[in-house]
C-alpha cells in the first residue's frame, strides 16, 4: 500500500469527494484506510451502567484506492513512486519527484 498514517491525502471519489485530511489509521489485509472527517456515520448507542443512550457519530474507514497523497510541495494530489537511494527503498512524489 502507497499511503501510511498521518499522510495528508485528498478523496478522488465517494461521498466526501475533494476533501482533504489525515489518514489515522491502515488496515493492510483489506485496504482500507481511516481518513480524519471522512465517510461519518451515524450509530445509536444503547442505554447501559447509568450511561444514558445517545446517537454518536463515528468515521469510518474506506477503500485506498479512492484517496490519493497530496504531494507536500505543490499541494496538488499525486501518484507515487519507489526508487532505491543509498541502499533503501524511497517513496517520491511524480508531480514535483522530490522523496516524501
């Protein structure tokens, strides 16, 4: 998977699509990714324990591949690439191809 936590990425397509915010989390087994603001739902929590029940709204996660990396120097969204630099494997961005 190309995009890790806490990377700034844009919505391509979906609901929430053009906004722009953090991914908080990634699940590699089935690709989906956690983005902040995103994809909110609405669940009705249950009485219980003197904690009365109330309607909560949660983000959930959505498929990887409907979000791409804003690339940090053009702010535009942008495919990524690998390269090898001293012996390591690097991500760059293809819009300016300067290492994220």
């Amino acid at each position: 998977m190309k995009v890790r936590t806490w990377d700034n990425v844009k919505v391509i397509s979906w609901k929430d699509k053009g906004k722009t915010w953090k991914i908080l989390k990634v699940s590699k087994e089935d690709w989906r990714v956690l983005v902040e603001g995103v994809n909110i739902a609405t669940k009705h929590v249950k009485w219980y324990a003197n904690v009365p029940g109330q309607i909560v709204k949660i983000e959930r996660s959505i498929d990887s591949s409907n979000v791409m990396l804003v690339c940090p120097e053009t702010k535009k969204p942008t495919r990524i690439g690998f390269r090898i630099e001293n012996g390591k494997k690097v991500r760059y961005s293809k819009e300016s191809w300067k290492n994220i």
